[in-house]
C-alpha cells in the first residue's frame, strides 16, 4: 500500500484560533465579496429609490412651471388690457379686467414659480445616495478593525 505524500502533514500552515492561514483567507475573501455583494444590492435599491425621487421631482416641477405660465399668461393679458385702457384715456370697467387679471397673474406666477423652483432644487439632492456612502464608510471600517485583528 504506497502513502501518497501530503505536504499539509509535513509543513502545517501557521494558525490563529484553529483555522489554517488558508481557511482565514478564504473566509475573509468570502466575507469580503458577501459584503461587496450587499452593497451592490444597496446601491441598486437607493439608485431605484433617487430615480422614482428625481421622476417625481421633476414630475412637480413641471406641473408647477405650467401653473406659472399661466400666471404669466395672466399677467400678458393684464398689460394688454392695461395699455389698451390707459391708450384710451377711460376709467371705466375695463379697471377691473386688469385689476383682476393682476390678481390672478401674481398669484399664480409666485406659487407656482415658488414650487417649481422648490422642486427643481430637490432633484439634485435625491441623486447624492447618502444611504449609500454612509453603508460604504462603515463597511471601510469593519474591514479595517477585521484586518487589524487577523
């Protein structure tokens, strides 16, 4: 019965805690990529999460940028009623179709211009992936302290 020669047996591998060199590789290469892997399922769900964010941001924005056209749309109409009015030397009832159309005009022009801009600013803020970088940082850290132990 001839013995087949197993370097193991002749020159074991340096240990700490029981595991060969090897096995502690091996298992710190596997809890790397398990690590790599979840950060990857974390960024593509806070990438999936900014999208829908920025889609709706920008769904608002516009919306509210139409509400401010027609505010200025109202103003338009108050200059043309008002320039015709003072062109014709009367104060009559034309004073209130001008008067009304200001109204109108200011109000939407300022909430919806207010909004839109207030929209449109939350769109660059939805794609910075705070989540993200604040998981990658500390994942920085265990790896380093988990190093620091081996």
């Amino acid at each position: 019965m001839a013995t087949q020669w197993n370097p193991e047996t002749t020159r074991p591998e340096p240990t700490a805690d029981g595991l060969s060199l090897k096995s502690l590789l091996r298992h710190a290469a596997d809890e790397a990529f398990a690590i790599i892997r979840s950060e990857a399922n974390v960024i593509k769900l806070e990438i999936e999460e900014s999208t829908r964010a920025i889609i709706a941001d920008a769904m608002k924005a516009a919306a509210y940028s139409a509400i401010a056209l027609l505010g200025l749309f109202s103003l338009l109409a108050f200059l043309i009623i008002g320039l015709a009015d003072l062109l014709a030397g009367a104060v009559s009832s034309m004073a209130s179709f001008w008067a009304s159309a200001l109204i109108i005009g200011v109000l939407f022009t300022g909430i919806g211009g207010g909004m839109a801009m207030r929209h449109a600013k939350r769109i660059g803020q939805d794609a910075r992936l705070k989540n993200t970088r604040s998981e990658i940082q500390a994942d920085k850290t265990f790896l380093k302290d988990e190093w620091k132990k081996l």
